[in-house]
C-alpha cells in the first residue's frame, strides 16, 4: 500500500469512526428520553428524530421508540462491518454470545464492504488523475 492509499484509508477510517460516535451518542439521547419523566427538556433536535405529529390526537408527539432500535440495529451491523474491514477483526471475537434469533445480517455488513471500497476506489482515482 502506498503512501497516498495509506491516506485515504485512514481518512476514511476516521470519518466512519466519528460516524459511529454520532450514531452512538443519538442512540444514547434516544434511549434516556424513552422514560416519560426524562422529556422535560426536549430539543427540536429531539423532537425531529425520536418524536412524530400524532394529527388524531390534535398534532400531539409521541415518543418513537423503534426508531431507537433502528438505530441501534444500523449502528451494530455498520460497528461490525468498520471493525472488519480497517481492523481484520473476527466476527467470533465481536459477539461471543449471540442468541439465534439476533443473527447479524451479513448481507448488510457486506453492503457497507462494497460501499467503502467504492470510496477508497473513487479517492484514489481522483488524486491519480
């Protein structure tokens, strides 16, 4: 690997890491406003991610809790897949103890695989030329 690929494979790196500590720090707000006692001090951050209008309730919110564990599905198959693909780290090593009905999709891990190497292609093309 030369020099300038070295580059933009850490840069890379590094985007998807503060990625995931965005993801990771939403996923921990949406989680402490899950408790009703806990939404005194409501942002319209807050409100745009994790609340929705109920219009039958006269445009009353109401919390969204999936959204939540979406986000929280997304942020371990996308974990997974960085720690793969820039560390080498071994699945097993990961998730020592996965019930069967919380299998990882590897589907999804191999879309972020393709993903990436796309932009690690793309980088090295535009600074090549």
């Amino acid at each position: 690997m030369t020099k300038e690929e070295y580059e933009n494979f850490k840069s890379l790196k590094n985007e998807i890491k503060q990625e995931l500590k965005a993801m990771a720090k939403d996923i921990r707000r949406g989680k402490f406003l899950r408790k009703p006692d806990n939404r005194d001090n409501i942002t319209d951050d807050d409100r745009a991610m994790f609340f929705s209008k109920d219009f039958a309730r006269k445009g009353e919110y109401w919390f969204n809790a999936w959204k939540v564990d979406d986000m929280g599905q997304v942020f371990r198959h996308k974990h997974v897949a960085y720690c793969q693909f820039f560390n080498g780290t071994e699945y097993k090593k990961m998730e020592i103890k996965t019930r069967q009905s919380n299998k990882l999709n590897q589907d999804k891990v191999k879309a972020y695989f393709k993903l990436w190497e796309v932009k690690l292609g793309e980088v090295v093309r535009s600074r090549a030329a």
